[in-house]
C-alpha cells in the first residue's frame, strides 16, 4: 500500500538525485561562462552584496537554474517545489512532525529545549549598528534567523540593513538554539550579506529578506530547514513561527501555530501572535518547509501578522548558495 510517507521519501530521493545531477551538469556555467542557449530560457535577477570585513559592496547576478532544472525533471512537483531538511543522525524513514499537534491555535508557547529540530535549526541574532557613520558602533537590536546550508543563514533584510540605523549592519553575532543565558552552540559571525535590489533601494516590505554566509559552517551540528516554494495559494497551509521575542525573557524560543490566511506575490499573512525581535524567523510547516520569513507583527489596522513570501527568486538564492557552501568544501 502506497502510503504518504512513501510518497514524501520518494519525493526526497529524487531531490537528491536531481541535485547531483544539478551539481554535474549546471554548476561549471555558474562558476564559468554562461552558454547563450541557458540565458535564452533562464530569468537573470541581480541583489546587492556587502563583504561585512572589508565593506565592500558589490553586486551580483542570478539565475533560475534550480527551479527551471528541477521542474523541468519533475513536472508533477511544479505545484510545490519542496528541498529537504538536514539534521545529524536524522532518518528519513521516520516519521517527523516539526509542529506539535497539542499546541494551542496562535498563541505563543515557551520552548524550554532548543536543541531539538526544528528550534537548533532557528538562532537569535545580535546586529550591531553605526546610525551616526562615525566608525563608532552605536547601538544593538535583536533579530531572529535560521539555517538554510552548512553556513548558510536566512533572516529578514531590516535586520541587516535599515536606512534609519544608518545603513548596514556593522557586525552580526549568530547565536545558533540559544536557551536564555546559554549558548548552546558556539556563536557565528556574518561575512557576507545579500539582499534583494528593491530592499536596498526602497527597503520594500515586499523584498524583506536577507541571506547570510557565516564565518563557521555551525549548520552541520545544528541541523537546517528545508525550504518550499509555490507560485499557486498557500491559504489554508499550516505552519508555525518559532523565534526570540524581545518582550519575553532573554534569549528564549518561543513559538505560535496557525495557518496561512492570505497569499500574496510576494508576501503571506497569518493569524498568530508575534512580537519584536520575532523579524527573521521561519514560517515553517509540519515537515520542516520554510514558506516565508517572518517581517511584521499586528497593528491597529492589520490585525494579521506578515512575512516575506519565498518566491522563486529567494528560493533560487538560498539554494544556489547552498550549493556554493556545500561543493567549496569538497
């Protein structure tokens, strides 16, 4: 009897095939020349990169190559285009459910072991700032983000970038699962940051995401999310938020579940409570799929929160720098 789990780890084997058949056959154009007949299917999109060492800024391009690759090959998974998580020791026979079935609707619960999946895969973030440009850091704020790679980090963009705390981010501390006072992992730092144009630019709610390539590849002992992207209606999906909100105790997880009401282009709603310091944190659902970044908490006239939708650019960039991170290494 064909069942659903059997379905889903056959999906997942043929993710893992296609990605080394992906690797083989699309990573030396990425590295070197681009064939024209490629550019002549493939959309090119480019975001804006800063060296956080040397302050440099950069700008660099992009291609589908993955989503166009892995559609092609599987055109009965064009609906949901799903990337498996990673976590050490994890068998993919088993059965995982990565949002607690007894939690209640859209309140938030206190986690009180974050060295469990998903939450070693989500880190408190500490972004440091200069709002005066005189070299002198001037303040802290609080940021939630989580693992997509080895030392791949995904967090909101205003967490790395904001016009009203002068720019960009001086320094980034990643502190992967922390459980109030305790680190449970050593800390990450940021290396290079990539953020969409339009956030840059406009500092667009719509673009509100950042991807983050850290000094340790700390990934590996924390585990990471898989990540789906859709371009059909995500209403009705359940999923979770889990992150560091600034109004509870220091340095504590804390997690809401509920479903997703609206879907736009580019940016999804839900009906579940989030405060500050939350921005960065997944929207994940019951198999360990981040569908959005979580950006905007409630507000006299939006009584749903918001996030950043992963559109098939934002999945392209994670993935694509995934790859980079996992072949570097090799």
């Amino acid at each position: 009897m064909i069942t659903e789990k059997y379905i889903h780890n056959q999906k997942i084997r043929r993710f893992i095939l296609i990605s080394l058949i992906f690797v083989c056959v699309f990573f030396p154009s990425i590295q070197g020349d681009i064939q024209s007949q490629s550019l002549d299917q493939l959309k090119s999109f480019s975001i804006i990169s800063k060296d956080i060492q040397t302050k440099e800024i950069g700008n660099k391009v992009y291609y589908n190559y993955y989503t166009n690759a892995f559609t092609q090959a599987e055109q009965e998974l064009h609906a949901e285009l799903v990337s498996p998580l990673y976590f050490p020791g994890v068998d993919l026979n088993q059965d995982w459910n990565f949002i607690d079935p007894f939690q209640p609707l859209y309140e938030q619960v206190h986690i009180t072991d974050s060295t469990n999946p998903p939450y070693s895969f989500i880190g408190h973030i500490i972004s440091s700032w200069d709002t005066d440009l005189d070299g002198i850091v001037d303040g802290y704020e609080y940021c939630s983000g989580f693992m997509e790679g080895p030392d791949i980090m995904v967090t909101a963009g205003h967490c790395v970038f904001n016009s009203k705390n002068g720019g960009w981010i001086v320094g980034l501390v990643y502190l992967p699962a922390q459980n109030g006072r305790q680190d449970t992992f050593p800390p990450a730092y940021a290396l290079n940051v990539y953020l969409s144009q339009d956030f840059y630019f406009k500092e667009s709610a719509d673009e509100d995401w950042a991807v983050v390539k850290l000094d340790s590849r700390i990934g590996l002992e924390t585990g990471w999310f898989g990540k789906g992207w859709s371009p059909g209606s995500l209403n009705g999906k359940e999923v979770a938020i889990s992150g560091y909100p600034s109004e509870k105790p220091y340095g504590e997880v804390w997690s809401a579940k509920g479903e997703v009401t609206a879907s736009l282009t580019t940016r999804i709603k839900y009906s579940m409570d989030t405060a500050k310091g939350e921005s960065g944190s997944p929207i994940y659902d019951s198999n360990g799929y981040v569908w959005g970044i979580h950006t905007r908490g409630t507000t006299i006239l939006e009584r749903n929160s918001s996030g950043t939708r992963m559109t098939e650019s934002l999945y392209n960039v994670i993935q694509l720098e995934y790859l980079y991170s996992i072949l570097a290494r090799n």
